[in-house]
C-alpha cells in the first residue's frame, strides 16, 4: 500500500513538471509572437509599382528664325560711294566682289538669285544689311548685277541654298530689330525717338557714313524672333509713330 502511494506520488509529480515545462514554453512563443515587428522599408529603396520622381523638364532652345525660300521681290544693286567702306558685318564691301545685302539672312548664307525677267541667276554671299526702300528684298554688288544683265532694279526669286542654316530650314537665334527712319539732321532722329519711347522700346540711334552722307538711323525694339519684329513694326504703323517699317537682324 506504501509503495504504491509513493509510485503514485512520484508519477504525479512528474506529470505537474511536464505540464509546467509545456506552459512556460507555450507561453515564450506567444511572448515572441506579439513582439515581432513587420520588416521596415528603406526610403532609398521603390516600393514595387511606384512611380519614380519626376525629372526637371529641359529648358526649351531658344528659337529659331525662319529661313524664307522663293522670296519674291524688286533688287537693287550698289557701287559707288559705297566702295571700300565697312559692311554691316565688318566686312570691307567690294563693289568688284560678289556679295549681297540682305535684311533679315545671316551673314554668310549663300543665296541663289533669280532674274525672272531673263532666266539668269547668280550665287552671291549675304554681308551686309539692306536695301531699306519699300519694296526691294536684296541689294546686289555691281558686280553680281552685271553678272544677271541687271542695269537697275529686277524682279527676283531668292533661292536660300542653307549656308549657317539648319536642317530644318532655320537659322541661328538672332536678334531682330525695326527701323523707323534715317536722317541726316540728328534733331529729326532725336524726335521721332522721343514720340516712340513713351510707348515702345529700347529706341536707339546709331550714326554711321553711308558714303552719300553722314546720317542717324533710328531703330526699336531687341526681338528674339523675326516674327515679334515684325508685329512690333505693325503695332508702330498702327499707332502712326512710323510711315516705313523695315525689320532688320543684327547679327
């Protein structure tokens, strides 16, 4: 009877250490169950799917000046007095040379012009800046005149054969300004800028010896495009600050 209560006893108390081993354990396992934290994401690191930052757009080129092909109009040419005296691009302007004076062209595109009043034609190099008569698009060297038997003015195609032009027609940013007069009294000049000022500008006046003459020209505005000049110079006649309006590059 001793000995199977103590049997007894011995096997209970086995059993109760068991259970409490598998509680303690139970109960570590829970413990590390609530403490386990979900996985951090790095900053550095894009999430799957999201979009990546939006770059800088690049800054738009500045634009560029149309190139006008088959232009279509009166030329000129000139000689004497001009001779020997500085061009527009700093140029010394031989008349014996083949050249041409264009308003709006780069210096040095090359132009094909067309007689269309006896099929001739002729390649000549744009350096200097002109004619400012209503109506005539480009002034010829003597020389390059004589070439196309033109003894005055003719009516001429202008053929622009892409020198300093792009691939798509178009030249280098310039800038383009309007001429409003020129006068070889400084008071006339001075005048005209202070109606013109008030309204639009920058107005200046540049003298320069144009051979003939000592003369003061005046001109408005620092456009980027031909086209703003050009609705600069409408705007002007609008307001009747100017009679003739000639577009000019600068460059």
């Amino acid at each position: 009877m001793g000995d199977w209560l103590s049997s007894g006893l011995r096997r209970f108390r086995i059993h109760s250490q068991s259970l409490a081993a598998v509680g303690l354990v139970l109960l570590s396992s829970g413990c590390l169950h609530r403490q386990k934290q979900p996985a951090t994401v790095s900053a550095s690191i894009p999430l799957p799917g999201a979009r990546p930052p939006a770059s800088k757009p690049a800054a738009a080129p500045p634009a560029r000046a149309p190139v006008v092909h088959g232009e279509e109009g009166l030329a000129s040419w000139y000689g004497r007095p001009f001779h020997g005296r500085s061009t527009a691009s700093g140029e010394v302007y031989n008349m014996y040379g083949i050249s041409a004076a264009h308003r709006t062209l780069p210096f040095g595109t090359q132009v094909r012009v067309h007689n269309l009043e006896n099929g001739e034609s002729i390649v000549a190099r744009i350096n200097d800046r002109g004619p400012f008569v209503e109506g005539r698009i480009i002034d010829l060297s003597y020389a390059a005149a004589q070439v196309i038997h033109m003894p005055g003015t003719a009516l001429v195609r202008l053929e622009v054969l892409g020198l300093n032009t792009g691939a798509s027609g178009t030249s280098e940013p310039g800038v383009f300004v309007v001429q409003v007069g020129a006068f070889k009294d400084r008071h006339n000049a001075e005048q005209v800028k202070k109606n013109v000022a008030p309204y639009f500008g920058p107005v200046s006046i540049q003298g320069f010896d144009r051979g003939d003459g000592y003369f003061y020209r005046v001109r408005v505005g620092r456009e980027k495009t031909e086209d703003g000049a050009s609705a600069l110079a409408h705007r002007l006649r609008e307001r009747t600050l100017a009679r003739e309006t000639f577009v000019v590059r600068l460059d």
